[in-house]
C-alpha cells in the first residue's frame, strides 16, 4: 500500500517507526484544511503560516504519543489551534492585514462566484470583530463542524464555557450577518436577529466543512 492510500493513522505508524515520506503525505493531506482554521483564528497571513508551521513540527515531534484515542484530522486541529493561542498570547497589538480578495492572475470570476465571496469577505469581516476566545470556539464550531464536546477537548475549557462564548460571539455576528439569510429581517427583535446571523455563518461558503457533519 502506497503512502498516498494509506489511512491517516496509518500515516503517523509510519512516521514514528521510521518513514520519511509518511509525515509528508500527511502534511500534504490536510495543510489547506489546517490553513484555513489557523488564518481564521489569527486574521493574518503572515502569523497563521508561521503558526501552522510550528504546528506541523510539534505534530512531527509528538507524533510517537499519538494513540488513536481520536482522529488524526481532531489531533491536528488541536495542535494548529493551540499553536494558533500560543502566538496570540505573544503577539503585540499589531494591524490586521486584509483576506485578498483574488491571487494575481485569477481569471474573471461568474457571478455567482463573485456572490460567494462577497458573502465570504462579509462573514470573515464579522468574524475579525469577536474577540480571540469568541472567535476561535466559533470557528470550531459553526465554520468547521465540530461538536461542543470536540472544541472544549481542542480548546482545553469547559463545554459551557464553549456554549457561552459562541452564545455571546453568535448575538454580536448576528448584527452584522442576519440580512444574508433574510433581507427583511426585523434587525430590532433580538432572536430573529441571532437566529438569522447565526445560520448566514453556518450557510456562508467559508471552506470546507467537516463531512458528514
């Protein structure tokens, strides 16, 4: 069986006995999924690639104590979020860089790409104004498809403490997002408005959510 069509606890027995190529395959799998959680997270491109990067290298390192106690896939976004924590908590206070809104080169988007980005952009914006411990439980969450269980274990705090934190972080996208799902909403009547903010964030083409979730 080729690297490739091993499975990803397959891939991380390699590496810890000994296979060059088998932390590469894994690395090659899911570094665009680990990308997008840790440029959400951290809002700027420069600090997310140097944090996934330090991810993958403590993932190379810890890789022997794995125990498949969870997925592979659970196992690295804890380490890409914990990474992601960690340089918050050193950073200085520095201008957030915006998402571009197209690499050089892209062709001319149809329209109804050009829709999804703009909701994107839109949704992205709304996320840069919830605070650090809002945001990343609400990436988890209603972006990627984990459980509430599943984002207190990567994020080491207290299910209810997941639940408040996206409950508070949801009102305040909710401002901002309910028109996507519901131009008419009534932006005065409270519920309507989180219900509406928090479903334009679950529907909004973000990346790739978790399948079958």
């Amino acid at each position: 069986m080729t690297a490739a069509a091993s499975s990803d606890a397959a891939l991380i027995a390699a590496h810890a006995a000994g296979d060059p190529r088998a932390f590469a395959e894994l690395v090659r799998r899911h570094r665009d999924r680990m990308w997008a959680v840790a440029l959400r997270t951290l809002r700027d491109p420069e600090e997310a690639s140097d944090a996934l990067q330090e991810a993958f290298i403590s993932a190379f390192r810890a890789a022997g104590s794995f125990r498949a106690e969870s997925q592979v896939t659970t196992w690295l976004h804890r380490i890409v979020v914990n990474a992601c924590l960690d340089r918050v908590r050193r950073r200085q206070a520095r201008p957030t860089v915006p998402l571009p809104e197209a690499g050089p080169g892209e062709p001319v988007t149809p329209r109804d790409a050009m829709s999804d980005r703009e909701t994107r952009l839109v949704v992205q914006t709304a996320l840069n104004e919830l605070s650090e411990e809002q945001r990343a439980p609400i990436v988890l969450v209603d972006v990627e498809g984990y459980s509430v269980a599943e984002t207190a274990k990567l994020l080491g705090i207290a299910e209810g403490t997941v639940k408040s934190r996206c409950a508070r972080g949801r009102a305040k996208l909710a401002k901002v997002l309910g028109h996507l799902r519901n131009p008419d909403a009534d932006a005065n009547v409270p519920g309507a408005a989180v219900a509406d903010g928090n479903a334009a964030l679950r529907s909004a083409p973000l990346g790739r959510h978790r399948e079958g979730r």
